[in-house]
C-alpha cells in the first residue's frame, strides 16, 4: 500500500506535474505548427503541379506510395491526406498571396492579420491540429464561420470529436450561448492535458521519428536541421513552400 504522501510533497508533485504537462503542450504545439507549415507548402506544390495539368491523374496516389516505399513508418501522406493538403493550400491561399503583409502584421496585439476584407487570427489558425483544419474546411461555408471555429477551437483547446459536436450543434449561430470564461475555470494542469489531448489525432510523432528514414536521405535531414522562426507562422509557410520548390528543381 502507498503511503500518503505529505501536504507539502503532494503540492510539490502538482507543481512538477504541472510543469511537465506545460512543456509536452509547449513541445506538441511547437511541432504542429512545423507540421502544418510543410502540409500547405506540400497543398501548394501539389496544387500548383496536379491543377495545371503537368501531372497525370495517378500522380498524387503514386507519389504516395512512392513516400510510403522510401519513408517506412511515416503515416499521414496517403493519397486522400495529400489531397487535404491541397485542399488546405487552395482554401487558405489568400495567406501566401499576402505574406508579407501577414509576417509584418503577426505580432499585432490581437494577433489578427487583415488580408482584404478578412482578419484571420493567426496565432489560433497555428494552435489547432490538421485534422481540425480538414473538418473545418469540409464543414463549413463561410470565411467567417471557418474563422469562428479556429478560434473556438484554440480557446477551449477542443478535441477533434469535440470540434465535430460544437460544428453539428451550429455553435456559430447560437455564440450567445456559450459561456465565455469556460477555460478560466479549468485548473492550470488540466489545461495543459487538454492541449496535450488536442494533438492525439496528429501523426507528430510519426512527423518527428527519423529512426527509419535510412541514412540515404541526404534532403530529409537538411530539411530537418533547418529551424524556421517559431513565433511566426507565416515565415514558416513561407519557408516550406519555397523549401519545395527549390528541392523539385534541383
């Protein structure tokens, strides 16, 4: 049987507990927003190629298999995650049509980038998972529904299966229901669970693990070792796209 552990030890668990929740949710997060910057840089090279017809209809499955063969072990770039990322690319191309204006705009106080009539929260559309993404592109119509929802969804750190209830609930509609200091309310360690639980249908460990990479991807480990800033997500969007292009020309 475990001894109870004294008032003072107890604390000092949930202090460490605490912190080390805090810093997976840093971690995972970090990650994410790697991963979601290669993903629309991968929709725009895929867009760029399959749209203008100097692909063959087969060419996304190929490519996928092809990934599969040299890359063993890294999920998430079948040929209908692939065509996500198109979708991601084609859908949220006003940010790399404005780019510059984004970057320069980013550290605004609300973290909010005018591009045209739109004001796109940067700072949550980097904060949610792929998966999220995808669901809120496939369930949504409106630009600002779309924005409603990424929000929403960085606010209250939502699951995917979460994010799924709130879209079928209308919750855009009926905002005036929903209380507003709902996180507030959640213990700091909990809230860093949830962040934590927000990424579980992410492939970033997969995106992450170059265990089985194989020692003859000279590209794969220079693309690796390249840190792009991490406070600004459109830099990193920037970066991959031309990171890209630069790799299907050389």
């Amino acid at each position: 049987m475990e001894d109870k552990l004294s008032p003072k030890y107890n604390a000092a668990v949930q202090q460490i507990k605490t912190a080390i929740l805090r810093s997976q949710a840093k971690a995972l997060a970090g990650i994410n927003q790697e991963q979601l910057a290669l993903y629309y840089g991968i929709g725009r090279f895929i867009s760029q190629n399959s749209r203008a017809g100097f692909w063959g209809k087969d060419a996304i499955d190929t490519i996928s298999r092809q990934l599969s063969s040299e890359m063993p072990g890294l999920r998430g770039f079948s040929p209908r995650n692939l065509r996500n990322m198109r979708t991601f690319y084609e859908q949220w191309q006003v940010l790399d049509n404005n780019l510059a204006d984004a970057s320069a705009k980013s550290a605004d106080e609300n973290n909010l980038i005018p591009l045209g009539l739109l004001a796109v929260p940067i700072v949550a559309f980097f904060s949610i998972g792929f998966s999220h993404h995808v669901l809120i592109l496939s369930k949504t119509k409106t630009i600002e529904e779309r924005k409603y929802y990424i929000q929403l969804c960085a606010d209250l750190q939502l699951s995917h299966e979460a994010l799924a209830r709130k879209i079928a609930e209308d919750s855009f509609h009926n905002q005036w229901k929903m209380p507003n200091n709902f996180i507030a309310t959640i213990p700091e360690y909990k809230q860093a669970f949830r962040a934590i639980q927000m990424f579980k249908d992410e492939y970033l460990l997969d995106y992450i693990n170059v265990e089985q990479l194989g020692e003859r991807d000279e590209d794969i480990r220079r693309v690796c070792a390249t840190r792009l800033p991490a406070s600004n997500g459109c830099c990193h969007i920037q970066g991959k796209s031309r990171e890209i292009e630069r790799a299907s020309s050389g």
